[in-house]
C-alpha cells in the first residue's frame, strides 16, 4: 500500500488567548501571499493550556488565500 500526503504543513503560529466576560479570545496572522497560485488552503486550530500538548478543543477546513477571517 502507498500512502498519499493529503496536507502538508506550511507554516506554525501560536498565540496567548485572553478571556473577557467569560469567552476566551485569540488572534494570529497568516501571510497567504506566498501562496496565491492555489486555489485553496487547509487552516487547522486546536486550543491547549499553556505548556500542555492535550489538545482542549480543535477545528479545521478550507480557506483561499484571498480570505480574511475575523
């Protein structure tokens, strides 16, 4: 059996998040100009406690290049 690569990871960001009334909030940057001649890009998220690997909460999926996401 052959194994295909189904994503690769371009790129790490990490980022404290504060909470406010309760709601936890984060914000990171990510410069996609690099990789306009795709169509689509994978985005995956996943929240941990500082220092911990134990992931608390994770999501992904599909994001262009040309997206800004608030």
């Amino acid at each position: 059996m052959t194994l295909k690569p189904e994503f690769v990871a371009l790129a790490f960001a990490q980022s404290t998040m504060m909470t406010t009334n309760g709601a936890a909030k984060g914000k990171f940057s990510m410069d996609t100009s690099r990789y306009s001649s795709v169509k689509r890009l994978a985005l995956a998220v996943w929240v941990t406690r500082a220092g911990e690997v134990q992931p608390l909460q994770a999501t992904g999926g599909w994001i262009s290049p040309a997206d800004r996401i608030e």
